[in-house]
C-alpha cells in the first residue's frame, strides 16, 4: 500500500516534468539549442496565474488560461530578441544568451514580485479515496493533462501540416527552406507551444509545492532537461517517458534511500543510462559520416 | 566541419606570435601582481576590494583551467564547480588537520593546495573516463549530473580531527550529527555536513593567488603548446581526422580533462582557506556556469581572455552595488547584449565599424574553437 503511494505520487511529479521536458525536447528538436531559460519560463507561468487568482480574483481555468497567454507571448519574445540573431552563431554563444535570458528573468521576477516564497493554493483541493489509498486530485488531473500533452504533440506533429514542417525543420533547415517552410515562423512556433506547456507545468508544479519564488523553476527545469535527455532528446513520447522514470525513481529514491541524497541517485541513475545507452532510452544514434 | 580544417592549417607560421602572447600574458599578470600589492601598501585599496583579491586569483584559476577544457579540449563542461567542492573541502581537511602539527601556516597552505589539486585529478579521472566516451550536449548534461552530485555528496559528510587521525561519517540519512564522529577533548570539528566547514583558519594570500597563478599559467600554456596540446587541439578540430592520423583519443581527452580538474582543485584549495565559513551549496552550478561565462566571454582558447573577464567580471557586480537591486539585471542585459553584439551578423557589422577596438577584447569567435555542443 505505501510502495503503490509512492508510486502514484512519483508519476505524478514525473508528469510535470514529461509535460516541462516536452517543450524542452521540442526547442531542442528544431532550435539545437539547451533552453535554460525554459525553467524560469515556469516560474513566470507560476506567478501569474497565482497573480490572476488572488489579486484579480479569477476562477483558476481562467487563471491557467492567461499564464499560457503571457508565458505564449514571453517565449515568441525571448526567442525573436535573443535567440533569433544568433541562429548562425556557434551553439556556446547561444547557451550563454539562455544562460542571460534565465538569470534576467529570475532578477526581474524578484523584482516584481520580492525574493521571499509565496504561498500557493492548489488550483483543485480534495483526494480520491480507494480503499486505505488517497490520492490528490492534483495528481490525478496532472497525469491526466500529461497524457492529454502527449497524445496531441504525437498527433500535431504527425498529423498536421504545421506539425510536418516542424519536423522537416528539425531534420534539415536548410532543405526545408528550399521546399517553402518558413523555418523562422516554424521555430518561433515551437517556442509558443514549449512555453504554453512550460505555463502549464508551472500551474501544477506550484499545485504540488504550494509555494513560488523567483528560483522555483531552475531544478526542475534541470531535471526536466535530464528527463528529456534520458528519454532520447528531440523525441516526443521519450521525453514522456523519460519525465515519469526520472519521478518515479525520485520518489523512490526520496522514500526507500535517502532523502538527502535523491537527487543525486536521479543523475547517477542517468549517467549509467547514457553510458549503456548513449542515444536516451529511445533516441536514435546517428552515426557520423565522414 | 570544413572551417575547422582551415584553422587547424594556418597555425604553424603563428608560431613566433602565439610565443610572444604567452610572454605578454606572463608579463602582464607580473605587472597586475606589483601594482595592486604597491597600491596595498600605499593603503590605496578600498577594504572590500581587498577581500575580493584571494576570490579574484581563484577565478582566474577556475576558468584558465574550464578554458582548457571548453577552448581547448572542445568539450563543454558545467560541472566545474564540483572539482573546485572536492579540492576546496580537501584542502581544509588537510590544511586543518596538520594545524596542530605544522605550525608554518605557507606550508600547509602549500600541502592544502597540492592535497586539493590530488583529490580533485582523481575525482576528474573517475568522471572523466566514462564522461568522455560521451558527446556534445550528452557530456554537457553529464558533467552537470556530477556537479550536483559531488555536491549532496559533500552536503553529507561530516569530518573531524584528533589524535587518532582523521574521522569521517555519510551522514545518508540525515540523523547523524557531529557528536557521532567520536572526537576526543582536543579534536577539531573540521565539516559539519550541510553547514559545511565552519571556524576555518584563513591562511590564503594574495601572493599565494598570485604564485598559483602563475603556475597554473605554465602548466597551461606549456602543455597548450607542446605535441600534447596540439594532438588536443586536433581533437577539438576534427575527431574523426585526428583519430585516423594514430592520435589516442581517450589518453588526450583525460590528460586536458584531468589536469583541468586538478587545478580546478587547487583553486578550490586556496578558496575554501579564504573563508572562515564555507557551505557546499556555494558550489552549485550556478557557480559552473559563472565560470564558463569567463570562458566564453573572455574567448574560446584564449587564455589572457580568460584572465581579463574573470578579473572584469568578478569586480563588475561589486562596482554595480549602487544599483544595488538591478545590479544582477543590468548583469544579464549585459550578458545577452554581448552575446549578440559578438555574435550576430547585423550587429557584428555594425560594431566593427563603430568599436573596432573593443570588440577584440571579447571576441568569441566560434570558427577558431568550436564549442562543446556544437557538434553533437
């Protein structure tokens, strides 16, 4: 009964950060680019729908709503002011520009709205009882929403046309180009979805913790790029798949080992996987021509 | 990948000018060492920018040493900071340890440092070996794991010291404190887990900051440019190629990485004895980007670079204490402004014509060294 507990709350955690490593694993697909600013994307997504429900009073859907809106518009932002120049540039120049964009949102998140935690209600209270086990309708509704995430990438990007010039976009720019694609329309798009689901992610993220401050996003965004990686970077269920392992074994990790050290048993359970399988769980390796 | 052949050929009539760089940097960080210890002595310095002096020299250490991994190796590496924690933590246990029997403080800052600069190099050849089998952003994200992890690591350790030697426990499940090591009436209290080492005594010097320096500066440009560093190199330029012209891979890839963790130790070593109070978590990775930010700021290979932006940006945000909370804003903007101005096209025509000058001092030209992640 407690190991089924642990469980369902470790895939739980680990569906926020399959929803967190889904935007990631798509920016990276098509931008070849480490995002760390999508973690504080997160944050920013976390601290307005809180700023929506409690000083504008706004039912929570609404609440959601509006985060996806703003975090929508800040990520088409960040990528046609920084990262948009630097699309020739080499890949360290732009990690370092994220690295810039990440900080500069943290110091303005603090501020707005002061460095000091903030308390979070949960935007659904309450838990399911099933005979001695109770489980949070938080849980519940986030492994829902991340299936929900996931079912519609697979299908927007098989499916719609959209959706096939991201991935003619991810393969060859160039090609694309030739065959019509805008890939600097495509790109910004990418940006758009990652960050409405980074909006996404931060509600439930803040759900789980009841609290926000301005670095809330910076590890599980860390994590989540991990969760990406594990899973195969670029690929859309390995990101899936790689968020709900790295949960599980975080709260496994966090229950049966130690709590001090779970984190470190999540990056060494990552590091054995990358050394087996150097590609991610379920990653192409792609070997190199000469 | 064709650029990189082309940088690689027109190295060897630079030669003469490479060798007159590496005297210019010696001679510089000579002249910077006499004009701030004249101006120490004249009482000219402000107190704080004293205090900055010993964390100065360790960044410049740090990222001299993170260039030889990123500039010169092309690996991209965000676990730096993890050497600095193992070399910083060692180096006090040593330093602590031989208070009682070494009573000249120089030298046990000295058996600190190499006691550092030991921990640190094995620590790098047991990530190096299974991280540098690994590529691009794959490493990228590996080093990291490490840092975080040598970092809860050391959040868990607990030292002390007494007559019967030294006393460690993992404190893995949090319900072990100090009392537990079992020290006797005259041990010494050395890390205390998650408070880290506390009661520190701070031999570091500034000379001591400047002789490291130095060292670390022959070591570097010794081994940059010698039959070592150019097989390096070539790995940098081109794998594939320097593979099949009989170059061992893995032995060249360790040699950049293991040295640069050593001296990463050192500098950790110097920096943890600055402190009277240290706690793991200043060596997040928050710190290893810091650095990498010295790195590629200052440019890719370039050693003197990596002087002058560590020197630049460790100072910057303690000029910007006026702006007091926009200081980490204004840090950022700058940061990205850079970035673009070094790296974008419009902007790049632009500035040459305007600050042709300027634009030199840091310059992050990706096609002289490739980045890391370039190349996945």
């Amino acid at each position: 009964m407690e190991f089924l507990s642990y469980l369902i709350s470790g895939v739980s955690l680990g569906s926020v950060y399959a929803i967190i490593a889904l935007g990631y694993t798509m920016v990276y697909g098509i931008a070849k680019m480490l995002n760390f600013a999508h973690g504080d994307v997160i944050m920013v997504g976390g601290y307005i729908s809180l700023l929506a429900m409690t000083s504008l009073g706004l039912p929570w859907p609404v609440a959601v709503i509006l985060a996806m809106v703003v975090c929508t518009v800040l990520g088409v932002v960040i990528e046609g002011l920084a990262y948009r120049p630097l699309r020739a540039a080499p890949s360290l120049a732009v990690l370092i520009t994220a690295i810039g964009v990440s900080y500069f949102l943290q110091n303005a998140a603090q501020l707005l709205w002061g460095a000091s935690p903030r308390a979070y209600t949960p935007i659904v209270s309450g838990a399911l009882s099933v005979g001695r086990l109770s489980i949070s309708y938080v849980s519940l509704m986030t492994i829902a929403v991340c299936i929900i995430v996931m079912i519609a990438l697979t299908v927007f990007t098989g499916k719609s046309k959209m959706g096939k010039a991201m991935r003619a976009c991810s393969e060859d720019k160039g090609a694309a180009q030739l065959m019509g694609i805008n890939v600097n329309r495509t790109i910004s798009l990418t940006f758009a979805i990652g960050s409405a689901l980074a909006a996404v992610a931060g509600v439930l993220l803040c759900s789980f913790n009841t609290s926000l401050m301005p670095t809330t996003g910076s590890m599980p965004g860390i994590k989540a790029f991990t969760a990406a990686v594990f899973g195969g970077i670029g690929s859309i269920p390995g990101a899936f798949l790689g968020g709900i392992l790295l949960g599980v074994i975080e709260a496994m990790a966090k229950a049966y080992i130690s709590t001090q050290l779970a984190n470190s048993i999540v990056f060494a359970v990552l590091i054995i996987m990358l050394l087996v399988r150097p590609a991610g769980l379920l990653g192409k390796f792609v070997p190199e021509k000469v | 990948m064709g650029k990189k052949i082309k940088s690689a050929a027109n190295r060897a009539p630079r030669l003469s000018k490479a060798a007159k760089i590496d005297y210019a940097t010696y001679l510089g960080v000579i002249l910077a060492f006499a004009v701030v210890t004249v101006l120490g002595s004249q009482g000219m310095l402000t107190r704080s920018f004293q205090g900055q002096l010993v964390p100065i020299c360790c960044y410049i250490v740090m990222a001299i040493s993170l260039n030889l991994t990123v500039g010169v190796l092309g690996e991209l590496s965000l676990g730096h900071a993890g050497f600095m924690s193992v070399g910083a933590f060692s180096g006090i246990v040593a330093a602590m340890s031989f208070q009682a029997s070494i009573p000249s403080e120089p030298v046990r800052l000295v058996i600190a440092l190499c006691v550092g600069a030991a921990c640190a190099a094995v620590t790098g050849l047991i990530v190096g070996v299974p991280v540098l089998r690994l590529r691009g952003d794959y490493l990228a994200i590996v080093t990291l794991a490490f840092g975080e992890i040598i970092k809860e690591l050391i959040n868990c350790l607990i030292v002390g010291h007494d007559e019967n030697g030294l006393h460690v426990i993992f404190n893995f499940d949090g319900s072990k404190t100090i009392s537990d090591l079992g020290l006797t009436e005259n041990g010494i209290e050395i890390i205390k887990g998650a408070q880290g080492a506390t009661g520190t005594d701070t031999i570091a010097s500034f000379t001591a900051g400047f002789i490291l320096i130095m060292i670390t500066l022959v070591i570097v440009l010794n081994l940059v440019r010698s039959r070592s560093g150019r097989a390096i190199m070539a790995l940098r330029d081109n794998r594939i190629a320097a593979e099949s012209v009989g170059i061992n891979v893995t032995k060249y890839k360790l040699m950049a990485f293991v040295t640069s963790a050593a001296l990463a130790g050192a500098a950790g070593a110097l920096y943890g004895l600055n402190f009277s109070n240290l706690g793991a978590s200043k060596f997040n990775f928050n710190t290893s980007i810091l650095i990498l930010v010295f790195v590629v700021l200052g440019g890719l290979g370039k050693i003197w670079g990596s002087i002058i932006a560590a020197t630049v940006l460790t100072i910057l945000p303690e000029a910007l204490r006026g702006f007091e909370d926009y200081r980490m804003l204004v840090y950022a903007i700058v940061l990205i402004l850079v970035m673009l101005a070094t790296n974008s096209p419009q902007a790049k025509a632009v500035f040459s014509r305007s600050v042709g000058g300027v634009k030199g001092i840091f310059a992050c030209k990706g096609n002289k060294a490739k980045g890391g992640a370039a190349n996945g």
